[in-house]
C-alpha cells in the first residue's frame, strides 16, 4: 500500500503509522504521508482499477492509510464487511440552480450512508485503522452524527464502543445512538467541553479515540467525497465548492482529496474554490475569515445547527488559509436562514437535510445573491446528514389540511394545484 | 500559592515522565514560567520565541479554556488545576 508515515503538518518530524496525533516537538497535528510511485503513471489504467473496485469508499484503497489494503476479501465484491460508507448520489439540481440565478449546482447527497451522514466515511477509515492497530475498544467525542456512525460501526465490527456527546443533544441523535447498544455518555457541557474530556481521558485509556488519537486516519476518509465527486463527473472537477465547517477538517480534507488526485493525474484543472458554510451562532472560523485574522478565537456556540457546534476548531488555521488561497470564502448565517435553506433545498431537490445542510445551502443561496458565483460556474453543495435527525428545525414550516373524508370537504378546504 | 499542572502525555518525556506537578504562581503565566523553570525542555515544545503559547496549544483553568478568561494573565486561585492539552483533536 502507499501509506508511509505519519507527518507533523507544521514542523515536517516523522513519526511512525500508530495511534498518535500531536507532534511531540512543537504541539502541531499529525497528517498521514503516502508514497505513490509504485501506483505508476498510466492514468488510464489507475482509473480502471478504482472502477473496477467495489462501491464503496474501499474502490480508493489506495489513497486511504490503510497497511492492509481494504478489509474483507479481495475483488469487486470485497469489502462487504462492516458498513461500508460511500457512492453516495451526485445529484444535479436544475432546479435549485433556476432558483439562485445559477446554470449548473450539484448536491453530493452525503445523507445517502449506512448512518445518514458522511461521517460513515471517516468512521471507516479510523476503525478499520484502528483494528489493524489491534485496539477492542473505539470512542469518540461527537456533536451526533459521529456518535450514530461510532455506535454503529462498532456494532457492525463487534467492538465495544463508548460515545461521549453534550447531554443536550437533539434527540433523534440520542435514540439513533442509544439502539446500537453502545456506551453512551451524555455530558454536561457544550462539545468542546465533552472535547476536552476525550482528549484527557485518551491518555488515560487504551482505546482508539476515533477522533483524537485516530484523527489522522479519520480525516483521510473526507477525502472520499472529493474522488467521488471527481468521479461522477467524468474525472472532472467542479468549479466550486460550498461545505460547512465545524472542526474544518471536512473542508480541508475535500481540498486535499482534490490535490492529490491532481498531482497524480488522475483529474486535469484548477482545484475548485472552496467556501465554507458556518452558523452565525458558531462561527469562528467565518469571523476570522472576514476580520483577516490566521487563526481562530473560540467562541461558545448557541445555534441550531449542533453538529457544527465546535467553539474551537482544530483545523481553524489551515481552513482559513484554504478559503483564501483558492480565491473562497467562509460565511455564515442566521437560524432563521438555516431553517430557510433546509426548505429551499427540500422543496427544489427533493433532499431533506439536517441544519448543517441548511446551513451549507443558505451559503450557497447567501454566495449567489451576493454574485460572487459565476453564472457559468459549475458549483457542488456538500450535503452532510438527514433532515429526520433535526426534526425540530421544520416543525410549524408548513400547513396540514385536515379534513372530513368527503370530496366537499376536499374541495372546500384544500387549494388547486398552481398551474402555470 | 501552589497550582496543580496536569501534563499531556505527548509532554510528559520532557517533564521527567510526570503527569502531574505543583507548581507556585498567582496567573497562568506565572505557572507556565514555574514550570518552565522547572522543566526547561518543555518551553520550546509549547511557547514561541516570543513567549506565547504556540496555537495549537490549549490551556484551561479549572476546566475553562483561558482565551474565555484573560488569556496569560487569568489569575489561578490556590490549590486551583491547571490543564495544558493538544489543540488538534475532535471534530
């Protein structure tokens, strides 16, 4: 396999691939460096071989840090083991388009996973990861969607799993948690509260943190969405970009799935623009964009949208710094925005997402008003989790007609299609 | 006044493999120079040529993050506990 070592992003020391994620010379984050010369130059015949790989994350095998290459058996029907994450619909959304003035949106319906949201992607990575290091047990720090994809993986694999998330959590996120049979830990506090506590807990326990000391694994499997998205184009790349940010490592790891498919060929063109999409109640990385700043102050998130509720980014630097060198952005928006874009995306796509899809769409609505998007420009909308995980945020959106069961009553109390 | 430090595990090689130590200080910066002085090796992991924490670099006061408080200058109670921990996880 081409995975080779760990990295530190800042200051280059190399360590080797096992559970770490801190540089221990200077503090900086660990990234998972690969070797692939031995993947040759034939462009041609490297895309044959993702194409004739199964459907699912595993047909990227090769660009994930995996020493054991995709787990199960070997083949188009191999790994089938566990829940496979991936192939998640490239929808294009004519419609959406006509109603924001644009000629060309995509939805990557990232809700379309074993758990409903793209977390399915990263979970993959670190816990097959993780039983290659031989770890029993998998934890993580979530604002939900991770903790629905934790229980569940470690359901699928038959690994004990512990889940820690803020106590007041939605709760469609608690009871799709809960039903896997995992340990779930609700903690009084906000997410980076719950953050703070896995990271010291870490030290303290021999487990795979699927987010702490397994992050360097997991971030990696971000980077399937940007293959895929290259891939359902026909080995293109798209224009521009709009994903929300919570840690940012989503956003940077699209932008690097993009890179590295670019310096091996496998896709022609200028890497897209990449804005980032925050709530306004959660947004330190869009205030810091607007203000200039390299770096994040924490903020104490108060939003709707809680699975983008991280005060403080990890990967706030390093998200800053993409938006600006691909000529992006990082916006945010209001909740009353958010529950508008959740509705706007329903009602043109046919797509119900949670808040943080809300929040991606009302950027992407926010970016066209402003007319920083081309007309021309060929624009993909990362969509990230289910719309039935935050029920709360559409209820009294809409009318219900209650009737008697007559056809007066029908006619009497409901309206006539809109013809036009 | 003396303050709890508590020490990641990514540190304590270069802290005489503690994970713990009491350290004398009335502010976050007084600790940090306390412990400095103490484990010399552990300044240039940490803070920057000019004396600020490296930014991936998370301090807590009593469970709180110190840019929430005064930063440097956030006093520390005696007996308080003072966490120093990785500013890349979660997410």
């Amino acid at each position: 396999m081409a995975v080779s070592h760990l990295e530190c992003k800042e200051c280059k020391a190399q360590y080797p691939l096992e559970a770490l994620y801190v540089c221990e010379q200077c503090f900086g984050p660990l990234q998972v460096a690969y070797d692939h010369t031995r993947l040759g130059h034939d462009v041609g015949e490297l895309r044959r071989r993702i194409q004739g790989g199964p459907q699912n994350i595993w047909r990227y095998a090769d660009f994930l840090p995996l020493a054991g290459g995709p787990p199960g058996p070997s083949g188009r029907l191999a790994s089938r083991v566990g829940l496979p994450a991936g192939c998640t619909p490239l929808i294009r959304a004519d419609r959406l388009a006509a109603r924001l003035g644009l000629r060309e949106v995509w939805v990557k319906n990232d809700a379309a996973n074993p758990t409903h949201s793209f977390k399915d992607r990263v979970v993959s990575v670190a816990v097959t990861r993780a039983r290659e290091l031989g770890f029993q047990t998998i934890a993580c720090a979530s604002t939900g969607n991770l903790a629905n994809s934790v229980a569940a993986h470690g359901a699928a694999l038959g690994l004990d799993s512990y889940v820690f998330i803020p106590a007041d959590l939605e709760e469609q996120k608690i009871l799709a948690t809960g039903v896997y049979g995992t340990n779930l830990v609700g903690v009084k506090g906000n997410y980076d509260d719950v953050n703070r506590l896995c990271t010291e807990l870490c030290a303290e326990r021999d487990w795979a943190f699927v987010n702490i000391n397994m992050r360097p694994y997991y971030a990696e499997g971000s980077k399937t969405l940007a293959f895929e998205i290259a891939e359902q184009l026909g080995w293109e790349l798209p224009d521009r970009c709009v994903v929300p940010i919570a840690s940012g490592s989503l956003f940077t790891k699209i932008a690097r799935g993009f890179e590295e498919w670019g310096e091996l060929g496998l896709i022609e063109g200028t890497p897209p623009r990449m804005n980032g999409a925050q709530a306004q109640g959660c947004s330190p990385v869009a205030s810091a964009f607007a203000a200039g700043h390299d770096v994040c102050r924490p903020v104490k998130p108060s939003t709707i949208a809680k699975s983008l509720a991280i005060g403080n980014p990890a990967d706030g630097p390093y998200a800053l710094d993409l938006a600006r060198r691909t000529g992006g952005s990082v916006d945010a928006v209001s909740d009353e925005e958010i529950r508008a874009g959740i509705k706007l995306l329903a009602e043109t796509t046919g797509v119900f997402t949670e808040t943080a899809g809300g929040v991606t769409t009302a950027v992407l609505a926010k970016l066209a008003a402003r007319g920083d998007i081309d007309p021309d420009e060929r624009v993909v909308l990362v969509i990230t989790g289910e719309g039935l995980k935050t029920l709360d945020a559409v209820r009294g959106s809409f009318e219900t007609h209650t009737i008697e069961p007559s056809v007066e009553s029908f006619q009497a109390g409901v309206p006539e299609p809109l013809t036009v | 006044m003396s303050v709890l430090v508590k020490i990641p595990t990514q540190l304590r090689p270069v802290a005489g493999g503690e994970a713990e130590a009491q350290i004398d200080g009335a502010t976050v910066q007084e600790v940090l120079d306390g412990l400095f002085e103490r484990f010399e090796e552990l300044r240039v992991r940490i803070a920057d040529d000019d004396g600020s924490l490296r930014r991936f670099v998370n301090v807590y006061v009593a469970g709180e993050d110190i840019r929430f408080l005064d930063g440097l200058a956030t006093p520390v109670a005696d007996g308080a506990e003072m966490t120093i921990l990785p500013a890349v996880a979660g997410g």
